[in-house]
C-alpha cells in the first residue's frame, strides 16, 4: 500500500513537464545571489506545492471515485441516512482501490522506481516507465469520447501510441468516464429500492394511511432485501469485475 502511495506521488510530481527533474532542497532564508538559485527556489516551491495536492491527485487517477460515488448512491437508496457512516465508506473505498491499483503499481515500481533506485536509468526515464501502466489502466477504462473531448479542447492530434498520450489529457478524460460509469451503477442501485418504496406507498394509500411516512415502512424491507441476496458481496464483486 506504501509502495502504490510512493508510485502515484511520484507520478503526480512530474505530471506535465517537458523536461523532469527534482531539484534539491537548501531551506535557505537569504537572498539569491544568481538566477539559478531564484529558479531553484521556485522549483522547490513547486515541488511543494504538489506534494500538498498528491493526496487528491492520488485520487483521482486510481478507481477511488467510481467506488466512492457508488457507495454514496447506495447509501442514499437504502434510506439509511447516516449508516454506514461517512468515514466507514470512504475507508472501504480505499482499501478497495489499493486491491485494485495493486498490481498496477507493483507493475510501475518494478519498470521504473527499482532501476531508478538502483540508479540504472535516468529520472525522465523512470518517470516515463512508471507512468506507461498508469496510463495504460486509465486508457482502458476511459471512454474514446472522452479523450477525444480534451485532445480537441487542447487542439492536439490523435496520438499514435499510449506513451504518446500526455497524463494531462488522460487524467481529465478518466475522471469524466469513471463519474459516467459511477452514475449508470448509481441508477441501476436505485431502481429495486425505488420499486419496494412505490409498492409500500401504494398499499399505505390504499389502507387509508396517507399520514404514515412511506419510509418508515418501506426501510426494514429494503435492508431485508439487500441482506437476503448478500448485497455488499453483490455490489463489490461486480464493482471490481466492472474495471478493465
């Protein structure tokens, strides 16, 4: 988990730049005396600056927003309000997206950090191999649409290859694509609970019991229902199978 947490912030480091490279830090307070050190300074502020995003970065470009929403959608199906709490499905979210960014990044770490490390290869070159599966996952499970929709945006021509893809028109694109996905398995959440909380409405209305919440009736069989088909093993399962 550590190890996919190093990859994707290395990546998110040098996320469009032509020319890659990690400036060394001098936590200095005098003035520069040369261009140079203005421009190293400026670096390190940058750097800084990302390493500030990463967290959301990270996000972003893994699986993470495709389960989350949809544990959102779920929730909100159910009736449940505030269970499961907040923090519990985000959590859930997480560990689900390191299972499944795992062998992505083992894939980045062994191509690119490892030579890296054992200084074998150059840091544009490693970036390069690093970010080639990332890319690779994130072009799978993106829409054509959509990463035609920002190559045109940045007026660019159709790349021939993955590699030629730059990770500032992939990440967009996937973004987009996985809230798409989210919301089609949002809507398909919503339609059996949907149909107990209209079929609980009608028999209240026909009793007379127009006064009664709906709600109230209608949740102890919507959680029945989800625990009767084994819903969380359900909705995981075809969750993960659902990525490329």
């Amino acid at each position: 988990m550590l190890r996919l947490v190093t990859l994707l912030v290395f990546l998110v480091s040098g996320v469009g730049a032509e020319s890659v490279a990690i400036p060394t830090m001098n936590f200095n307070l005098s003035a520069p005396d040369t261009p140079q050190q203005l421009v190293s300074s400026l670096n390190v502020l940058v750097v800084l600056t990302l390493l500030f995003l990463a967290p959301s970065m990270v996000l972003v470009m893994t699986t993470f927003t495709r389960f989350v929403i949809v544990f959102g959608f779920l929730r909100q199906a159910l009736g449940t309000q505030q269970v499961p709490p907040t923090q519990l499905l985000v959590m859930l979210a997480m560990i689900l997206t390191f299972f499944v960014m795992e062998p992505v990044g083992t894939k980045a770490y062994e191509a690119g950090i490892k030579p890296y490390i054992a200084e074998e290869i150059g840091y544009e070159e490693a970036f390069n191999k690093t970010a080639l599966p990332f890319k690779n996952f994130m072009i799978r499970n993106t829409r054509e649409k959509d990463l035609a929709l920002f190559l045109r945006i940045r007026k660019m021509e159709n790349p021939a290859t993955v590699a030629d893809v730059p990770l500032s028109i992939v990440i967009p694109a996937f973004v987009i694509s996985e809230l798409k996905t989210a919301f089609e398995i949002g809507f398909l959440l919503f339609l059996p609970f949907l149909v107990i909380d209209m079929v609980v409405a009608s028999i209240l209305m026909s009793m007379g019991m127009m006064m009664l919440p709906p709600v109230m009736i209608s949740l102890p069989f919507k959680i029945l229902v989800f625990v009767l088909i084994d819903g969380w093993n359900l909705l995981i399962g075809n969750l993960v199978a659902s990525i490329k």
